[in-house]
C-alpha cells in the first residue's frame, strides 16, 4: 500500500522524525513531505495529487486542518496526529477528531506515535470484514450505530453485529461505540478497531474526557458513525 507521512511545520521535527523511525523499524515504506495546510494548500494539492499512497498520516499543531485537508481533496485513507502546542494539544486534537460527517479521518492521540505505527501496521496487512459491537447500547448509541449501518449498506460492505466487547477477530475491522462515562480506558488487544466516542449533551469537560482516552486506538469524533463506516470502507478497500 506504502505510506505517506505530511507534516505542517519543521517545527514537528520532534515528533516526525521518531515516527518515521519506527515505521522504518516495522519495515512500512513511508514517503515525509512538510507542508502546511494553511500557508501551503496549493502546494499540498499538488503533492496528494501526484502520490500513490493509498493511507496518510497528518500531522499539525494549534488549529490543525491539515488531515481534514487532505481528506476532504483526496481518496485516501487518513490517520491523523495532532500535536502539542497550546492547551497541551487539545486544540489540536479537536481540529483533528471533530471531523462532520463524510470524512474518512482516524484520530489518535496528542503526538500518539506508536499509536500511529501501530494501526499503519494493521491497515496494511487489510482486513475482509466489519464488526460492530453492540454491547447494551444507549438510545444515542444506537442512533449512531444506525447511521454507522446505513454508510455501511450505502458502501456495500455486509457486516457483523457482536454483543460482547471482545476482539478476537484478527481478519475484523471492529467498530465500538464508547459511552465515555462509563470507561476511563479503552484497550483494543491488538487488534484494529475504530472506537466512536458516545454522549448526549456533552460539554468542555468531555473532550477533556476523550482526549484522554484517545492516547490508545484510533477514534473518530463524537457520534460519528458513518465516519467510521467510511474509514472502515477505505481499510477494506471499498
């Protein structure tokens, strides 16, 4: 699949670069290029244009738009990075994460490197199947989880329902839908899932909340169903 790794600033340096050293570590072919969504979005245009990778990491800083950029001009699977400046990165990681609906954008942690290698690693071996878990959900859960159904159906993609919140499944793309009140951490025992965040009139604390547990997985925004649906499409190839 190979792997393309965009930056917004040298300034990034301190996290780039050990992430590209671990993707080197795990034997991922990845391609850096620097380039700010803000200052450089011709440039940046240009660069999706002429790559071949079918998955990027972006990463950025203070209002960080760089992966929904690159989402929202290209046909690619992105994870996104935010990484710390003000606010220890929170503003970051909300620019990153609260993606609206049809964008098919990963989230991890504030400068969650091996988060990052970790899931590249998954997603290029592929996966063939999608599971849900559908573990007692709330009534907002399963408003979710029913838009997360319709993508699906809409991207032809059949999948599973699973009413315990085991991964066992190493051919499975899982899907869980956290009520974020209800955990304080999330582990997804090596396996690839997506976590959907869950709460009903949520407020600042909660991102607080979610920001924490995003130091482990790949999550998208609050309730954002259908955006798990699609990056689940995209790691199926669909």
């Amino acid at each position: 699949m190979g792997l393309l790794v965009i930056f917004g600033s040298d300034s990034d340096k301190p996290v780039f670069e050990p992430l590209m050293d671990k993707l080197k570590a795990k034997g991922i072919e990845a391609k850096l290029e620097i380039c700010s969504a803000h200052r450089q979005p011709e440039k940046l245009m240009k660069i999706l244009k002429k790559s071949k990778e079918k998955l990027v990491i972006g990463g950025a800083g203070l209002s960080a738009a760089l992966p929904g950029f690159v989402a929202s001009h290209c046909d690619k699977l992105v994870i996104g990075m935010p990484v710390s400046a003000n606010y220890n990165g929170l503003d970051a990681f909300l620019s990153v994460h609260q993606m609206p609906k049809g964008f098919a954008v990963l989230g991890v942690g504030t400068e969650a490197i091996d988060e990052a290698v970790e899931a590249a690693e998954k997603i290029e071996k592929g996966r063939e199947k999608v599971i849900i878990i559908n573990s007692e959900p709330s009534e907002e859960a399963l408003k979710r989880m029913d838009a997360c159904k319709k993508q699906l159906n809409a991207s032809g993609i059949a999948f599973e329902l699973q009413e315990d919140d085991s991964y066992t499944d190493k051919k499975a793309v899982y899907i869980d839908f956290i009520e974020i009140d209800e955990v304080e951490a999330v582990d997804s025992e090596g396996q690839l899932v997506i976590f959907v965040p869950i709460k009903k009139g949520s407020d600042k604390q909660d991102a607080l909340k979610v920001s924490a547990l995003a130091g482990k997985g790949l999550w998208v925004g609050l309730g954002r169903g259908e955006n798990a649906a699609l990056c689940a499409a995209k790691i199926l190839g669909k």
